[in-house]
C-alpha cells in the first residue's frame, strides 16, 4: 500500500507529463476499442441475421468472400420447397446501396411470404408484407430504427436508395445493430436495385423435425453439389469480410498503440533522469535494486492502465458519436463488448511490461554514490558534441536517448501513412495499366455506387451506347473476388467476352485463348500455388472450370486468379446480363471529351470517364482517401502529443539552462525560438526517418506469406512532401506549449530549479 501511495505521489508530482503520457495510449486503445467494436458488430450482425432467422438450415453459394456476394437462382425454390423435410423455406438477398449520403447502407429481400419477416418487430406504421403497404403509392420498405434515427426519416416519408425512391412504411428493431442499421424490401425490388435479377444471396429452411437435418443435408449435397448447406452460425463464421475487416483494425490499432507505447519509454526514461539524486538518496537508505525497480516498473503500469480506462471512455464516446451521425456497418453502443476492453487492457498490459523495463532496470543499475553526485538539467556528466551543426543539433545530440525514441515515434507514423499512401496508389496505377491495356478512350461504371464492386449495368444500355455513331465497339467485364481455401486466400476473377476487344489484353503464354463457357485461363503464379496443369479443373464457388491456358500479366495482383467468359462470370456473380464495368472505343479518339459529356446526359443509369481519369474517379478512391486522412489525422494527434512530451520534458530538464540564458540577456523570443527551432529540427529529421521506415515497410510487407512481391508501391514527389508537412507540423504543434512555457521562466525561479 505503502508503495502505491508512493508510485502515486511521484506521478502527480509531474501532472502535465504525466496527463500526456497517459493521453498518448488512451488515443491507441480508443482506437482498439472503438474499430473492434465496428469489425465484431460486423461479425454480430451476419450471426444474427443468419443465426436469428428461426431457420434449422441455410443454403447458399460456397466460398463467397461476402454473403452480398453470395449469389443463387431464385428458381431452385421449386426444386427444395417439394422435399419432405422441409416445412418452410424463404430466399433472401442482401446488399449493399447508397442512401442520402450514407455510401454503406444494408439492404435486405425478402419475398411476401417470408417466416423470417416476424423477426422484425414494428415499432411503428406497417410491415412489408401488410395489406396498407401493398395499397399505398410507390415502392414499400420498412426501415430499421437505427437507420431511420440517423437519416431522420419516418412513416409515410420517402427515402432515396441508389437510384430508387421508396416509401417508408414501417420502423422495424430486432435488437441487432446491423439490422437496425438498413432497410427490408420486398425482394423484386432488392433484385432490382441490386442488379440482381431472380438471385438470392440464400435460402432459409425450416425443418418439419430437427431429427431430419442430416437427411437433408446429404440430400441436398447430392443434389446441388455446387450449393453449400449447413447450421446458420457455421455459415456466419465462413464470411471472410469479417476477417478482412478484423485484419484491418489490428493494423491501424497497433500503430497508433506502438507510438504511444514509445511516448510513454520516453516519459518513464526521463523520469529515471530527472530523479537521479532521489533514486541514489532511497538506495543510500537501503533500498535494493529490486525494490528501485519494482517502483519505476510500477509507474509504468499504472501510467498504462490510466491509459486503458481514459482510451476506453474515449472509445466508447466515439462509437456513440458515429451511432448518432453514420449506418456505417450498424455502429452501435449494443456492440461493445467486455472482450473489447479486455483485449485493450491485456495490450496495455503488456506495453506497460515492455516500455516500462528499460527504464526500471536502468534505474535499478544506479549506483548510489554517482546518482547523488548528478547535478540534473543537463549540466551533470561528460558533454558529448557532435562535430557540426550549431546549437539547436548540439542540445538534441545531448539527450541522444530521448531523441532517439522521439524520432522513432515520428517516424513511425509518417513512415506508416507513407507506405500505406504508396502502396494504396500503386495498386490503382496497376488498375490504370489493365484499363488502358484494353485500347479503349473512354470507361464505364454504373452511377451512385459507393463502390466499384457494386456497380452493375444493364447490358441493354451498353447496346444503346454501342449505337452512337461515334462508337466503334463496346466490351462489358466482371470483376470480383472468391473465397479459395486451397490458396489460402483470395482468387480474383475477371469475366470477359472472348470475341470482344478488352480480352486481347490478356497475354495467353501455355495453352489457348478462351474459346467457350465452363473454361478458364489462371494466372501464372496461381497456377504454380495450386500446383495445377493445362487440363485440370478448378472449382470456385461451386462451379467447376477446365484450365485451358495461363496468362501472365504486369499487374502483380492479376495472376492471383484467372479470366473465364462473361457468361460465366455474370452467372457465378448472380447478375445474368449485367456487366461492373465497361469499355468503349470510339472511331475518333479525339471526340472522346464530348461522348463523355453524351453518354453522362443520354443515360444518367451510369458513369463515363476518360480512360486515363476512371481510376481517380472511382468511388474507391475518394473512400481510401478519406480512410487515410481519418488516419493522419489520428497520427498527428498520437505523434504531437509525444512531440509535446518531449519539449516538456526538456523545458524541465533546462530549467536552469533556460535562467541562466536569461540572465545573460537573452529575451524571451529568443528563448521561444530556440525551443521551437528544437522542435522542428526534431520534425524534419523524424520526417527522414519516416522516409526509411516507408521504405522498409513496404519491404517488409512484400515479404509477407501470400504477398510475396505482390505489392506495388508508387513514390511520387508529392507524397515525399505530404511526409514532411506531416513532420514538420506534429514538430511545431509538439513545440508551441513549451516553448511558451519556456519563455515564462523567470531568471531567478529558473535558476532556483533542482
């Protein structure tokens, strides 16, 4: 007790670096609390849409990377209904769609007659399937409560989703976050506006006896071979977006966690110099090493665990803020969890164990005659000079150790945003070298999509546009992605039309180009993980492919997967007679300007761009882009705190300095410049090293299993430059507060300072 009431005493004796420390891991596990809280919602949300639907088992494609991807022919509910074990059976398509400004926002189908519809409990106007719903104007949804409390909207309004109007009839809650979050359509209009036609993303079953599950189970597999059946809860934890997502937040927590486990080496590190004498006076007493260490290792600790409880209160406060202003993914309260917090502090924990180690064995190492001879404030010891540079390199070159690990920090963030940057615009050139390989002046997507892999165009449109007598020929693709156990990861798909221009871009260097349905060319480094031959079949959800030839490409990315004909692609995807995107060559490459113009005004269904700007307009793009300020955003803060602590803790440390300068005449800009001057110094030159760390970074990565190499990272000037903004800016934000405070100092009080 008696040492705790020490630990606390020394820690409010510094209040200010102390706040600060603790403040720096707070924003690390608010990040870990509040994005786990997203990624596990996410994951809740499929069990419980799944798991929640009172059905004994779940049809559905396998190997889907998303059950929005999952995709099945709404006609073969006349071939199961029949079965004698089943009671009752429901479709159901879920999506995703843009509406009024949320660029995420869930869709649900279901058909009028659907058992799973009474799970959503109305709170307030009709449900979907009543009779008032069917008798009013227009097309009908019932919206979820979260949903309609965000976008304001209530019974009788009318609501924007893609490019449909419907009318709200009802405000449903299932107590699930991701539910809540979307809307229930009846599923002719989800087909619709989907771009789905007589699909399904899955079937619900209700068993006449539970005890005829297994019956049905291998009845069904022998059937549908190409179709998966199973418990609702196992197909939830087969969603690879969940792992995808969960993957993501780890990375973004554990680098603002790391930056903020440095700050606070740096604060315990300092604290061990700047009590140097008291340290040498409690072993002068009698005190063992061990029991030094075990004071300093404690501050660590604590300081850590502050960390955790202001980080979680931050965190719960931000999941809050987001329930009230976005859908996004059904963010929530109901979807924190205590394993969220306990995973936070169990990384805490630790950071506190690593962090605080050096510090305490470094304490511990102090013998007690040379810790009471130390004067403190930087006079103590031997001067170390460096051979150049004038005094503001000199005073960082003096508290080598603190400059270090700041450096680090900074670093750090900047290296992480810069190779983040490179590596996102990398593989956007590389989407850039596949458009422009196809030879075509001007690309297609469909309009009011908030991401690529959800656009879908109707081919009769492409047909209009083919008409237009500045068009020479128009080629529609698929693209997508599927879930490949035998890869271990993903395999990227792309359908094209074998008679059409866009495929000549694809280079066949074993075997023969696509000449029919049921063939597909693989990637070369695919090829070579599958261990396959010309000749062998590969199955992708569900449906099986004769390997007819192998293609290698410039694009990394593009041999991880194969090309199949659009018919087959537009079949395994569940949109018969729809295309992502489309390519157009004209017979006047010059006239490609005014056909973009022409094509936007004629048909507003879709989206047309130059070839060389389809890239930088995908909604992709602008999603990555704020993705990334989001993240500097959360670096700067991490990283200027740290910067902030470390000024202080020189301004402390050259306190006495500081009087002395003062004394002899100096004024106090003069002062603040210096401070200042320290602080940028310590910005520009962890910029550097944010540089190097970039660099290894991405090298490391590309070291990765299952990338190997497969990275492309672009380094343009301009990221070079948003670096050193970076750097410079968290210098001079770090820098502000103690150089003021320096410039308080008073000559008499400062030289006063032990």
């Amino acid at each position: 007790m008696a040492g705790m009431i020490m630990i606390l005493k020394s820690l409010m004796r510094r209040k200010i670096r102390t706040i600060l420390t603790v403040l720096g891991i707070a924003i690390g596990v608010a990040a870990i609390v509040s994005l786990s809280a997203l990624a596990d919602g996410f994951q809740m949300g499929y069990t419980a849409l799944i798991s929640g639907s009172k059905a004994d088992l779940v049809v559905s494609q396998p190997d889907s990377f998303d059950l929005s991807m999952s995709s099945i022919d709404e006609g073969l509910l006349t071939e199961l209904a029949p079965m004698p074990e089943i009671e009752q059976i429901s479709g159901m398509l879920q999506g995703y769609s843009e509406a009024e400004g949320q660029p995420f926002f869930f869709v649900f189908g279901f058909p009028e007659d659907s058992f799973v519809l009474s799970r959503y409990i109305i709170k307030s106007g009709v449900s979907i399937n009543s009779p008032e719903a069917k008798s009013g104007r227009g097309r009908p949804l019932i919206l979820g409560s979260a949903a309609a409390e965000v976008l304001k909207k209530s019974v009788g309004e009318s609501l924007r989703v893609g490019g449909t109007v419907f009318r709200v009839v009802g405000i449903y809650e299932t107590g699930d976050a991701m539910e809540d979050a979307g809307a229930v359509m009846l599923l002719k209009d989800a087909q619709e506006l989907l771009g789905r036609p007589r699909q399904v993303s899955l079937f619900y079953i209700k068993l006449k006896d539970p005890e005829l599950r297994e019956r049905l189970i291998q009845r069904v597999q022998r059937r549908f071979p190409d179709l998966t059946i199973g418990g609702a809860r196992e197909l939830a934890d087969q969603t690879s977006m969940a792992d995808f997502f969960q993957g993501y937040v780890w990375v973004i927590s554990s680098l603002a966690i790391v930056i903020g486990g440095v700050g606070m080496m740096n604060s315990q590190l300092m604290s061990v110099f700047e009590r140097t004498r008291e340290i040498g006076a409690l072993r002068a007493m009698g005190w063992r090493r061990a029991k030094i260490l075990g004071l300093i290792f404690g501050e660590a600790l604590v300081v850590c665990l502050g960390g955790g409880v202001v980080g979680s209160l931050i965190g719960v406060f931000l999941i809050y803020a987001l329930s009230a202003s976005t859908t996004f993914f059904g963010v929530n309260l109901s979807t924190l969890r205590p394993q969220q917090f306990l995973t936070a502090f169990g990384v805490v924990i630790v950071l506190g164990i690593t962090g605080g180690l050096y510090p305490a064995w470094r304490a511990a190492q102090l013998q007690p005659i040379e810790a009471l001879r130390y004067e403190g404030g930087g006079s103590g010891g031997k001067a170390r000079r460096l051979p150049f540079g004038g005094m503001t390199l000199q005073s960082l070159w003096q508290r080598s150790t603190r400059t270090a690990l700041t450096l680090f920090a900074i670093g750090l963030t900047v290296g992480g945003i810069m190779a983040m940057e490179a590596v996102i615009r990398g593989a956007f050139k590389e989407m850039d070298t596949m458009i422009l390989g196809a030879n075509a002046e001007v690309m297609i997507r469909q309009a009011n999509v908030s991401d690529t892999s959800f656009s879908a165009i109707d081919e009769h449109i492409l047909g209009k546009i083919a008409a237009l007598p500045e068009v020479q020929a128009v080629s529609g693709l698929i693209f997508t992605a599927v879930t490949m156990p035998e890869a271990g990861g993903f395999f990227i798909l792309q359908g094209y039309a074998p008679n059409e221009f866009s495929i000549q871009r694809i280079k066949v260097v074993e075997g023969q180009p696509l000449a029919t349905n049921h063939q597909i060319l693989v990637g070369r480094m695919m090829m070579e993980m599958l261990g396959k031959e010309i000749g062998d079949t590969i199955e992708l959800s569900g449906a099986r492919f004769r390997i007819v030839g192998v293609y290698e490409s410039k694009i990394s990315w593009e041999e991880l997967g194969g090309v199949i004909t659009l018919r087959d692609a537009q079949s395994l995807t569940g949109r018969p007679r729809k295309v992502t995107m489309a390519a157009v060559k004209l017979r006047d490459p010059k006239s490609a300007t005014q056909v973009v113009e022409k094509i936007n005004t004629l048909f507003p269904d879709v989206h047309a761009t130059l070839s060389t700007e389809f890239s930088s307009q995908m909604p992709d793009r602008q999603s990555t882009d704020v993705m990334l300020n989001a993240i500097s955003f959360l670096a700067i803060i991490v990283g200027g705190i740290g910067v902030l602590n470390t000024m202080l803790m020189a301004v402390f440390e050259r306190t006495r300095e500081i009087g002395v300068l003062r004394a002899l005449g100096w004024r106090r800009r003069r002062v603040l410049g210096m401070i200042l001057k320290e602080a940028l110094v310590l910005g520009l030159l962890g910029g550097v090293a944010g540089i190097f760390f970039a660099f290894l970074l991405v090298y490391g990565l590309n070291q990765a299993p299952m990338v190997g190499g497969l990275l492309t990272s672009v380094w343009e000037w301009d990221i070079f430059a948003r670096a050193l903004t970076l750097a410079v800016s968290l210098g001079i934000l770090g820098g502000l507060y103690p150089s003021y405070r320096a410039t308080r100092l008073q000559p008499v009080e400062a030289l006063r300072y032990e």
